[in-house]
C-alpha cells in the first residue's frame, strides 16, 4: 500500500512541479531577457482561469476554454506590456516591484468587480473525468495525468523554441546583449512584448489547466507566484532549465511532505502532536530547501555565479 | 519647503487630528489616528532597509506579524490563566504592555538575524523574492499551527495596559503610539548621521570601497535589517493591540506590500516619509473605500501614477529642491 501511495504522491508532485514550471519558466524569460521582476505575473494566471471559466460556461468545450485563457492571458500580457511594464525596464527593482504591485492591485479588484467575489467553477470535461488504471493496478485521474503530460510537451516545445529556433537564438542573444541585437537590426521592442506576451500565455494556460482542480477565484495566482519564486530562487535566475528542475524538486517536495511527514514524526511522537508539528513543518518544507540551497549555492543551482 | 518644516508639520497634523478628535468626541477618528501612528511606524522599520539600506524587502510582513502574534499569545494566555511554559520553568502570559513590546522586539529582531543572515547572501531581485518567500513561509506557518487560532487568529478581549494609562481611553491609547513614533523617529534620525548610518548609505552606495576601508557592507545591511525588523515587530504588536486581534493576514504578502507603499506614498529615504504615506493610505481607504467598494483599483492607479511620473512620493514633491538623504 505504502508504494502504491508513494507512487500516487510522486504522480502529484509531478503535476503540481510542471504548473509551477510552467508559471516559472515565463518569470525567468522575462527577467533573463528584460531584467524585470514581474509581481503581476500570478494576475495573468488569474486572468487565464478566469477566461477559461467564462468560456466554458458560455459555450461548454474545454478546448475553446483553453485556447481562450491562452489568448486572454497573452493579450493582457501584451497589453500591461505596452502600456506599463515597458517604462519600467530601465528602472530599478524597487519601481517594478511597486508598478507590479500596483498592476496586482488593479487586475485584482478589477476581476472582483467584473465577476464578483464568488469562485468560478471550471468542469474537467467528460472525455477526461475518471480515473485511469496505470501499470501495477494503481487508480489516477486520467485529468491529472493529461495535465502532467500537457506540462511536459510544452516544457519541451520551449526548450525547443528557445534551443532551436530563430526566435529563440534571439531572445538568448537579448539575454547575452541587448544593444548589439539591435544593432544587428532585430526590432527589440517588439521581441520584448513577444517575450512578454509568451510568458502571460503560458501562465493563463497553467491558471486553466488548475482552475479545473481548484476553485477559480480572484487572489489564485499569488501562492503560486511566490511558489514561483521559490522556483526561481532554487533552479537559478534566467535558467529555463534550472526552472524545470526547480519546480518538479518544489513539487514534489511540497508534495511529500504533506503527504508523509506527519506520518513520519508519528513514529516518535504521540499522534496528535506528529499531526500539528508534522504538518506544520511540511507546510514550511519548500522553504527550508530554498534556505539551504541560499546556503550552498546564493545564485541557485543552474544560475551564472 | 524644507523637509525638516514638512516633518513638524505632519506630525503636528497628526497630533492636532488626534486632539481635535477628542474634543469633538469623536473616537473613531481617534482610531484612524492611532492607525496612522501605527503603520507609520511599521513603515518607519522598513524604511532604514528600504531607505537607508538600499535594501527591497518584501517580507516585512514577516516581522510585523511576529509582533502581533507575540503580544496575541502572552495576551492569550494571560487572559484564559493558563501559564505559556512550564518546564523547566514557568512562563506565564502577561498583560503589560512593555513586557509584550519587548519580547515582540526581542523576538521580530531574532526573526529578521535568520531571515537577513540567508538573505543577504543574494542581492537585486534574488533578494526580493526570497524575502517574499521566507515572509510566506511564516504566513503557511500561522495557519497550519492550531495552538494559537491557525486560519481564525486570535481574540483578546481587554486591551493590554501600560502603568499609569488607561488604555482603553482612545486618546490615552493613540498618545502611546504616539509618543513611541515620535522617540523611534528621533533614533532613526540620529542612526542616519551617525558612523552607522553613514556607512550604511555607503554600503547601498558603493560597496567596493565601503569594503576597502574595512567595513563589511554584509555586516551593516544585517545589523539594519534587524533593526528594521525590531522596529516593524512593535509596530506589529501595537496594531494588534489596537484591533485585539491578531490573525495570519499579518504576515499575508499583501502586508508586506502595504508596508511597502507607506514608504513609497510618502517618499523613500525621507524620515516621515512613512508618516504621510500612511496618513494618505488611510484616508484614501476611508474616503475612496466609502465611494466604492472597490477602491484598491484607484489605489493601484495613484500607485502607478507615483511610480512612472512622480518619483520621490509626497514628501519629494513637497521638497523638490532638497534631495533625500543620501
């Protein structure tokens, strides 16, 4: 039973790592190639899910769903980036954090307006409710499984995009040197809100795709910004694979830890007191590993020292 | 204007407010007063980081938190007579208040040694995010630990006393948190012209030859921060104080913000910067929040106005042609 659970649990930590690599992975292009610290990154994820409840209630397909919270993320993404974001890559942190800040305030209170203070509710469709029965006899959720999948294709397709395509030696060499690309006569302010824009997108898809798990509700996207971050801060700045590995370690720490380390201060503590300390101490665990890797390595795993 | 004059002036503003208040008998506006001396001083903290440090700490919330949970907890258990530890020695709650902001002090600048001493290891937006981070961790870690309300929070009934104060009486109450701004002011206008301010702006400045002369800019951001964290852990302690509630929304990220923008409102680097921050704050929250219940869009578009257009905040404007102190 205990490896079959444990089994079931890796399968959770997984799907909860490639979402988080997914909110991640944009958070790092955009500072990697702008050197901006986007907080309002968790409210594209929120304007993702939001688009996509809206959408499915309106028409009832999934798949329209989706492809609407890619759109309204990357249009939102492009927006913010025209009107806002783009006067703060020559400022310092301090700017962006607070315009960002404010940016959350207004994507917030704006949502709360249009839609009210009450949870959306996004269905799993029926083609992918139920479990599935994997190798070995163990019961998943065949949605959770798709999400897992869903999640690595597109970790692929971006290393892909960023590795092998023209788009994406570009956005290395704005990365390495901005003025020079511009000098080479690639139009900089137009890659950026791609960049931007791509980010956004792949955000609102992460913000659909657990929407269908969770509740869709204003205030979703900053737990797991700061998730992000720790993402972040672990896997290295700038480092899209340092992203991928640190969101499936945060994911599957995360994971564990609720799942087992209760059970584990059992073994030498009485009962009720494993529970609370366990699950407190579970609920702290990702951040204890972000402290130790600041303690071994300040510039993350995969970050340039 | 001089920012000397403005500074006498906001906290005149604020004393007169607080007086008026009282002779109208008024007491709600004396607890907005009080508010305004409160999250100023939250603010007063994070300015020597944000200010004088150079430091963006995003987890401020952290601190103020460990403040109001440390004045909820000996209050807790002063109030149901249950004594906090007793092996190997008895610890009992108290009511008092300077027992309460000492060890909301004591134990907020315990708090900011850790979380500085890891921090500090990174720089620029590395900084930003982990201080969010550890600031977070201590959110999750209010509401998965029962003993103290978890996601509930905890209610004291009878507002903490100070010797020879009621502290029930409003105006007694706001002239407390007054006084305690005002004496926390003061210490940090001596530490910005003192050897350790100096240097501290020196760190933020240049840290290469702040190094050179045998200073550790390291050791300085940390000696700030902690001071900074002790400052904002009072603060932390008397809103709780003032609420007799402390909930994990205090060490919510949107604190952090909230912090965050006092000092920015009111202009960074100034030292009652944070004062008119959180005057504007709360009135904008009474006025604005009167108008429509969904006043934090305005407040987030003043927010974006003061970043892209008006840098400096309130106090810059005022005293555009005196430069903060740096």
């Amino acid at each position: 039973m205990s490896s079959l659970l444990l089994f079931e649990q890796v399968l959770n930590g997984l799907q909860l790592g490639v979402m988080l690599f997914l909110m991640a992975a944009g958070l790092t292009l955009i500072f990697g190639v702008m050197g901006l610290i986007n907080l309002a990154h968790g409210s594209l994820y929120m304007v993702g899910a939001f688009a996509a409840a809206a959408v499915a209630g309106a028409t009832g397909s999934f798949l329209l769903a989706l492809a609407a919270s890619l759109a309204a993320a990357a249009a939102a993404g492009a927006v913010i980036e025209v009107g806002v974001i783009r006067r703060l890559y020559d400022r310092d942190h301090l700017d962006q954090v607070l315009a960002t800040f404010a940016l959350i305030l207004i994507f917030s209170e704006g949502t709360r307006w249009i839609f009210g203070s009450f949870p959306l509710f996004l269905d799993v469709p029926d083609y992918l409710s139920g479990p599935v029965t994997l190798p070995g006899g163990i019961q998943y959720p065949l949605y959770r499984l798709v999400i897992i999948l869903a999640g690595l294709v597109i970790a692929a397709g971006l290393f892909l995009l960023i590795g092998r395509t023209r788009i994406g030696i570009q956005i290395r060499a704005g990365e390495a040197d901005r003025e020079m690309i511009a000098a080479l006569g690639i139009d900089i302010t137009r890659l950026y809100t791609l960049v931007f824009a791509l980010g956004a997108a792949l955000a609102g898809l992460a913000g659909a795709l657990v929407g269908a798990i969770q509740s869709v509700q204003v205030g979703m996207g900053e737990p797991v910004l700061i998730l992000a971050f720790v993402v972040i801060v672990i896997g290295g700045i700038g480092s899209v694979k340092g992203a991928f590995i640190g969101a499936l370690l945060v994911g599957l720490t995360d994971t564990l830890g609720r799942s087992f380390l209760p059970g584990l201060f059992g073994l030498f503590m009485e009962p009720s007191a494993a529970t609370t300390v366990g699950s407190a101490l579970a609920s702290m665990a990702i951040y204890i590993l972000m402290a130790g890797v600041l303690l071994f390595r300040p510039k993350g795993l995969f970050g340039v020292a | 204007m001089r920012e000397r004059h403005i500074n006498a002036i906001l906290l005149a503003g604020l004393l007169a407010t607080a007086l008026a208040a009282w002779g109208l008998d008024q007491p709600f506006t004396i607890t907005l007063a009080t508010k305004v001396a409160i999250l100023a001083l939250a603010g007063v903290g994070l300015n020597i980081t944000l200010g004088l440090g150079g430091m963006i700490s995003l987890g401020h919330a952290a601190f103020f938190g460990i403040g109001g949970y440390a004045m909820g907890i000996l209050a807790s258990h002063a109030q149901n007579y249950t004594p906090l530890m007793e092996a190997p020695l008895l610890i009992e709650g108290t009511k008092s208040m300077p027992v309460i902001w000492l060890v909301a002090i004591v134990s907020s600048a315990l708090a900011a040694l850790v979380i500085g001493a890891l921090s500090l290891r990174t720089t620029g937006a590395y900084f930003i995010m982990v201080t969010l981070a550890f600031g977070q961790m201590l959110y999750y870690f209010a509401i998965s630990w029962p003993a103290y309300g978890g996601e509930d929070g905890l209610s004291i009934y009878v507002r903490n006393g100070f010797p020879g104060l009621n502290t029930l009486d409003p105006i007694q109450f706001f002239g407390l948190c007054f006084v305690l701004l005002c004496l926390v002011l003061l210490f940090v206008a001596r530490l910005g012209r003192a050897p350790f301010g100096l240097a501290l702006m020196a760190a933020r400045q240049v840290p290469a030859r702040v190094e050179a002369v045998g200073l550790s800019p390291y050791r300085l951001q940390l000696v700030a921060f902690v001071l900074s964290g002790a400052i904002t852990g009072l603060a932390g302690a008397l809103f709780a104080d003032l609420n007799r509630f402390v909930s994990p929304a205090m060490f919510s990220w949107q604190t952090s913000g909230e912090i965050m923008v006092f000092v920015i409102l009111g202009g960074v680097a100034r030292l009652c910067g944070p004062v008119a921050g959180a005057a504007l704050f709360i009135l904008l929250e009474h006025w604005l929040g009167a108008l429509s219940e969904f006043w934090h869009i305005y407040l987030g578009a003043l927010l974006l106005i003061v970043v892209l257009f008006a840098r400096g905040g309130l106090i810059g404007q005022i005293a555009k042609a005196e430069a903060a102190h740096d």
